[in-house]
C-alpha cells in the first residue's frame, strides 16, 4: 500500500514579523485628538494654522478648484509625468525666469515633496549606486528613512549646535570638504525643517563654489518657499548654488505654500549638464515613477496649475501667501519680546524651530499645560493661534526651568 503523501505546511509570511513602533509624531496628534482639555495648544503638527487653529483652503485654491468642478470633462489617467503644464508653470518660481528656460532642467509631477525626494533618491541609486548622501543633522525625521529606503549610504554630520542655536558651518564646510567626487549632498533650500536656521547668501557661495569645486550633486529638499522671507528671496540660495553646479536635483513641494497638504502636490526637478543628459534623466525618472506609482493624482496639481495660468487668482494666492508668512514671523517676534531663551527665534524662518529644552521639559509642558510638541524640542511657530497662547507658551516654559 503506497504511504500517504505528507503535505509540507508552507512557511507563514508575517508570523515573524514584529511591530513597528509608532512614528512618534502620529503618537503625538493621537494624544491630542483625545486630551479634552479647553485651551490646549498643538505646536507639533507641521502644517500652517490661522488664528482660527485651521488649515485654510485658500482663496485662489478654492476658486481654482470651482473652475476644475464646473469645466472638468475626465478623470482619465494621467501619463507617469503628471500635469507637464503644472510643473512648467512651477519653473519660473523655482528656478527664475532665465534658468527656468534652460533646456538642462527637466521635471515631472510627484506626489507630495515626499514622492519628489524618493523619486530623486531612486534616480540616483540607479544611475550612481556607490554615490554616498550627506545630510546635515538634525534633519526632518524622514530624510533618513526615506534614502535608506532607496538603497543609498547615508553619511550624517551635525550642522546646528541646538544648545546656541545657532548653524555650525564649519561642520558643514568639514563635511563636503570630506566627500568624494560624485557624492551627494542633501541641502534643504530655506525654512529647515526643524530648525529654522538657513544659510546666509555668503555662506551659500561658499556652499557653491565647494560642491563645484569637489565634484559634488547638490539635492535640494525645497518644501516652503515664500514662507520665509518671500517666493524669490526664499530661492535665492539655490539659485546660487545652480549657477555655478551642472548637476543637481530638486525635490519641490507645492503642499505648503499653496496649502494643498491632503492633495500630496510636488514635482522633482533634474538638472543635467546638457540637454541630451538632461532628457535621458527625464527618461529614466519617468520609468521609476511608472513602477513606483505609475501616475501622480490630478486634483491637487490641477488646481495650482489653473492659480498660475490665472493672472488674478496668482495674485491673490501671493497676497495670502504674504498674509500667511507675516503671521508666522509676528509670532516669532512675540516669542522673543517674551522671553530671552526664545530670541533667537527671530533670527530664524519658516514654521518651525528647534528649541534647546530636554525631552522632560517637552513632557512637563504636555502634562501641566496641555502644550504639544515633539520631543526634539521642534515647534511649529505657525500653530499659535492668538497672542495668549504665545504668552501662555512662554510663561509655561520659563515656569518648566
């Protein structure tokens, strides 16, 4: 009698896996959400308020997207590029008008800054696998993660001394003096994420004429132009850099500043040598958009694209721009009348800085006055709503020692 087959019992696909730890941000707003509390204060969250503690859909945006609802005909596929009008009209914004024109850059629609940094973190993996990444830390927590992922070397150097608050240039000129020839190097173009702290114009040339020098790609992540100190002056660094590199990427987010968060809007730039480099970049970056999410969603992009092809509704969407950086630097001006550890706040830009209090401090301040913040000493300087929450932050941290 012939035995019975014995049946191999297949291995289990996530039997062994374990769970990941909560990113702690998500945690945070969680925590939030459920604390019932009157009078709590979020300045974790990384998204421009208004006085009203919301995040506006604004005015231009809004329009845009009544015309989109009135005239739209198809919610056809798109191409692996995306809206190729939409991040043409971003070019001259980015890049100025004259290099916006050179047939050396090229770009296509992302989702989200995100999409754009992994897309460009994917391109130069397949084009250049042993070129290491240096990135100056701390750093926006997803940097790290998010080039890993993409099989690159991460090479991190301190850039920001959170105890003076102020840059460590040195380190950062060390550190590129340190890299090898066709490395590359992350730089975030204005309004860092989390420290607030940018480059002065000298210290950019110094940047430039480094990279170009040594042979090194400048990676720019360019997430909040026109939040700092207006669209032009935001850019003004990286447009410096581009003047004397051939190469370089730009991973560009419209999410911030034409406030489009949940829309997930960017776009990566790639600027080659020469155009025959340049459409071959273009190529290949598409083909790595097409198997990582094959099409970019349209909303979003639609929308920015019909503010920008509009004559009124891109001059009302820089006016609210305006409106919205303001607000952001009078709460960086009433935190430093208020309390002297916070003055150097106002030598800083964007919506956040990184304040030199311990992770105990962070805790205290939780749990006596319902204020939220992230552990590393980051706020959001965008997410006081009123004068009395300023006051109230700064009486609370000069109360937490």
């Amino acid at each position: 009698m012939a035995k019975p087959l014995i049946q191999a019992v297949p291995p289990s696909l996530f039997d062994a896996l374990k769970p990941q730890a909560q990113d702690p941000l998500l945690a945070l707003m969680a925590e939030f959400r459920t604390d019932k509390r009157e009078g709590k204060i979020d300045l974790g969250v990384g998204m421009y308020r208004d006085a009203s503690g919301i995040t506006p859909v604004m005015r231009a945006v809004k329009a845009a997207e009544r015309i989109l609802f009135e005239t739209q005909t198809t919610k056809g596929y798109m191409g692996p590029e995306g809206d190729a009008v939409f991040v043409d009209l971003l070019k001259p914004i980015v890049f100025g008008d004259i290099f916006a024109k050179n047939d050396r850059v090229v770009g296509l629609q992302a989702p989200g800054g995100t999409g754009a940094l992994r897309l460009g973190a994917e391109l130069i993996a397949a084009v250049s696998p042993r070129a290491k990444v240096w990135l100056g830390e701390p750093t926006w927590p997803n940097h790290r993660p998010l080039l890993n992922a993409a099989r690159l070397a991460v090479e991190g150097f301190k850039h920001f001394d959170r105890a003076a608050q102020t840059l460590l240039f040195d380190e950062t000129m060390g550190a590129l003096t340190k890299a090898a020839p066709g490395d590359v190097v992350l730089l975030q173009a204005c309004c860092h994420n989390p420290t607030g702290a940018d480059y002065t114009m000298d210290q950019w040339r110094a940047i430039a004429e480094t990279l170009a020098a040594r042979g090194l790609v400048p990676f720019f992540d360019f997430a909040y132009q026109g939040l700092g100190d207006g669209l032009d002056a935001d850019a003004a660094g990286m447009r410096l850099v581009l003047d004397h590199v051939d190469e370089a990427l730009v991973g560009y987010a419209s999410d911030k500043n034409f406030g489009v968060y949940r829309e997930r809007v960017g776009a990566l730039y790639v600027v080659a040598g020469n155009a025959r480099a340049a459409n071959a970049a273009y190529t290949q970056a598409l083909a790595l958009a097409r198997a990582n999410w094959s099409m970019p969603s349209d909303h979003g992009a639609a929308a920015v694209r019909l503010v920008l092809q509009s004559p009124e509704l891109r001059r009302d969407w820089s006016a609210e721009l305006d409106t919205m950086r303001a607000r952001v630097l009078a709460n960086r001006a009433r935190l430093a009348a208020l309390n002297p550890r916070l003055s150097a706040v106002t030598r800083q830009r964007g919506m956040f800085s990184q304040l030199d209090v311990t992770p105990e401090t962070v805790t205290q301040l939780k749990d006596t006055h319902g204020i939220y913040m992230v552990g590393s000493g980051r706020i959001n300087v965008a997410g006081f709503r009123d004068d009395g929450e300023v006051v109230r932050f700064a009486e609370a941290l000069a109360s937490a020692g």
